[in-house]
C-alpha cells in the first residue's frame, strides 16, 4: 500500500506556475497544480513508503527554485 499526501507550497511571487510545471514532473507527484489563496500551488504525491515521501519531499520537490516552504499532509483513511 502506497503513502500519499498533499504538499502545500509557498512560491516566490509570480512562480506559482513555472513551480507547478517543474514538480508536475517528478517522479512520485500525480498531481500538481497553481492555485490562489495562502498556498500556490497543491501537490499530490505518493510514495512507497513514509521514508521515501520523505525522500522525495525534501530532495526533489523542496530543491525546485522559486519555493519559500512546504507544507506536507498525509493522507489517512479513518
């Protein structure tokens, strides 16, 4: 069974939607799109494992230029 979350990402003013493109391609990311409001652009990912989200959270998606933070939220089946 996959992990999955949603990565909320702050951008650099005007690079919503050049983020949004770079991280649509990474490996792991279902779903990456702009949005408006406090965050700029909604990730979807899913990974192997909590580890390997992990991994790719902070070694792929937070290495994208033009990101100021990220917020990661699992998703959990209650």
């Amino acid at each position: 069974m996959s992990i999955q979350a949603y990565i909320l990402i702050q951008t650099e003013v005007g690079k919503a939607a050049v983020v949004a493109q770079q991280i649509g391609d990474i490996p792991g990311v279902t779903l990456a799109e702009d949005v408006t409001g406090p965050y700029d652009v909604i990730v979807r990912a899913e990974a192997g494992s909590v580890d390997e989200l992990g991994k790719l959270v902070v070694a792929k998606v937070q290495s994208v230029p033009g990101i100021t933070r990220t917020l990661t939220c699992p998703v959990v089946h209650l």
